[in-house]
C-alpha cells in the first residue's frame, strides 16, 4: 500500500501535517476522557448485589416490623 505522503496526489504542507498531529492530539485525549468516564460506571454484577442486598434489606425490616407488632 502506497503512503500517502510520498504520493504526489496528496501533498501535505508542514503546517498542515503539525496542524493534523495536533488535532489527532486532541482526538486522542478526548477518548481517553470517554474511556476513563466509562469505567466508572458501575457493572451489571455491582447492580444486581445492590439490588439483592436493598431487597433483603427490606424483608429484613418488614419482617421485624412483623415481629415487633405481634
């Protein structure tokens, strides 16, 4: 595969080549953001063990709610 900047079809300036380094930078950087965002978001297994306990938390209290009524 031919590289494009040897090809005489697409010239790149030096200006144009720093300005696509910088913006590929900035690209670069922003996906790092959106990676580092995504991993703190909590997993199906993290969600569902919130769940189970909040639910047996709950029995929990009706059930000594129950007890203390009677």
């Amino acid at each position: 595969m031919p590289r494009l900047a040897d090809s005489p079809d697409y010239p790149l300036t030096a200006r144009q080549a720093d300005q696509a380094r910088s913006d590929f930078s900035a690209i670069e950087s922003d996906l790092r953001f959106v990676m580092s965002q995504l991993a703190q978001l909590p997993t199906r297994a993290y969600l569902c063990r919130m769940l189970l306990l909040s639910t047996a938390s709950l029995w929990a209290l009706l059930v000594a709610v129950a007890l203390w009524l009677r």
